[in-house]
C-alpha cells in the first residue's frame, strides 16, 4: 500500500528544516524508530524529502529492542522494507539491568528513555551518523516547557537542532508539527502504531509520569478554552525579549 503523507505535514517540516538548517547536503542521518505514530510519520517524512529535496542526503531507521520477553519488531521491519526505508534493530540488555534499578511503585519511564537514548547515541557512533533525527513534536515541546516551569523552576524546551557531547547533533524534523497531525497520518495510511505497552516500564509496579499526564491535560483545557493557545504559544517561542526576566546575566548592560 503507498504510504501518503499530507501536504501541510510537508510544509511544516520544510520550513523547519530550511529554517532551523536541520538536514543538509551529504548528511547522514539516523532516526530513532519506536513504531509510534511520531516515529513512523518522521520516516516517511524523511522518505519523501530525500526524493525530492534539491540535496542528497541518506537515513537508516533503528528500533531499540530492551530485550523484553515477546519484544517482536517483525511487523514494523516488513513495512520499512516495503517502502525503502533502511531499518535495523538493536539488541540491548536494557531490560535485565533495570531488574537492579527498579524500586516498587517508583516512576521508572524516564529511566528506560534515558538508557534507551544512550543505546540509540551508541549505535549512531557505531555508525558514523553525523544527525540523529528523534520525532518530538510541537505538543512535546510546549509539554517540556511547562513542565520545566511548574516543576524545575526553569525555562527551558525541546531544541529543534543542538550539538550531542558525543559530537554529532541531534535534530527534531517535525518539533514544529501538531501532535494530532502525525496521529493523522497513521490513521489516513491505517497504520498500525505501536504504543505505551512496548514500553517495559509497563511490566513494572511504577507509577505513572504523573507531571507529565498532568501537564498534558492542562494544555489540552487551555486549547480548548482559547483554540489559538498553541498558535500564541508557538510565537511566543519564537519571540523571545530574554531581557525581560530576572537573569541578570542576560540584561543588556547598556541599559542599566
């Protein structure tokens, strides 16, 4: 079946990857593939640019695999192969070594994101990957920005592009687009996404990311009271007057 993918959803990362100069000629770029519906939407966007962009560029696709019990990627591997898309899974232990971290109703789902970032860093190096391309949209950037607010005392969100220690940079194609329109694109091509149950944190007794749940919900009312919220939001974002705030390293020193 060919895999469509909408002209806006096109647009929007264009113009984030002219503006924010994400990919570019001769990169080559490793996408982080859970088989989430973020995920699957950031391949086949990366698909149709590589054909038709005015520049080469090459991909591959990675799964982590966190070595669970019933762990299959069989599925997700016949449709990347059916639509030219590289894609390998990467056996990790991740599993067996969270037996020791684990703590009993303890929130362990940053854990297993962390250790599974390190895993997909690993095989980039491995791989002599110069971008690594995860599928952060703009939902998960005005979540990150609020939560860092209400419950870190920062100001501080998702970068579309930034440098890893590790040397290569790490980029985010969609960090522009709605979460509802990649959850569009897997229902439009009836895509079968895989969710929170690949995730181990679900065989434990944790708690649930309650501040992010929480976070989720009060955007989600906001919208819903003012539906330019995530409009205003993004300019916001993209407006910043960084010497209003009360960093003093970040006044204009003229002014005082």
């Amino acid at each position: 079946m060919a895999i469509t993918v909408s002209k806006k959803l096109l647009r929007i990362a264009g113009k984030t990857n002219a503006e924010f100069k994400l990919i570019g000629e001769g990169d080559k770029v490793l996408v982080g593939l859970s088989g989430g519906k973020d995920s699957l939407a950031l391949v086949h966007v990366l698909k149709h640019m590589q054909r038709h962009a005015p520049f080469k560029f090459s991909f591959e696709a990675v799964t982590i695999n966190y070595g669970m019990p019933n762990e299959q990627y069989n599925a997700l591997h016949e449709h990347c192969k059916e639509n030219e898309i590289i894609h390998h899974v990467f056996e990790t232990n991740i599993f067996d070594v969270s037996q020791d971290a684990i703590r009993p109703n303890s929130s362990f789902c940053s854990y297993f994101s962390r250790m599974r970032r390190g895993a997909l860093y690993s095989y980039a190096e491995q791989g002599d990957f110069n971008k690594v391309a995860l599928g952060h949209h703009f939902d998960d950037m005005a979540e990150s920005y609020f939560m860092n607010m209400f419950y870190n005392g920062t100001m501080r969100t998702l970068a579309p592009i930034y440098k890893a220690e590790r040397g290569f940079h790490l980029i985010r194609p969609l960090i522009m687009v709605r979460e509802s329109q990649t959850r569009g694109f897997v229902e439009d091509n009836a895509l079968v996404a895989i969710g929170d149950e690949a995730c181990p944190a679900m065989l434990k007794d944790v708690k649930a990311p309650y501040a992010r749940a929480k976070t989720k919900e009060w955007l989600k009312g906001m919208e819903m009271e003012n539906k330019n919220f995530f409009k205003m939001l993004q300019s916001s974002l993209s407006t910043i007057h960084d010497d209003t705030f009360l960093d003093s390293a970040r006044w204009k020193r003229d002014d005082i």
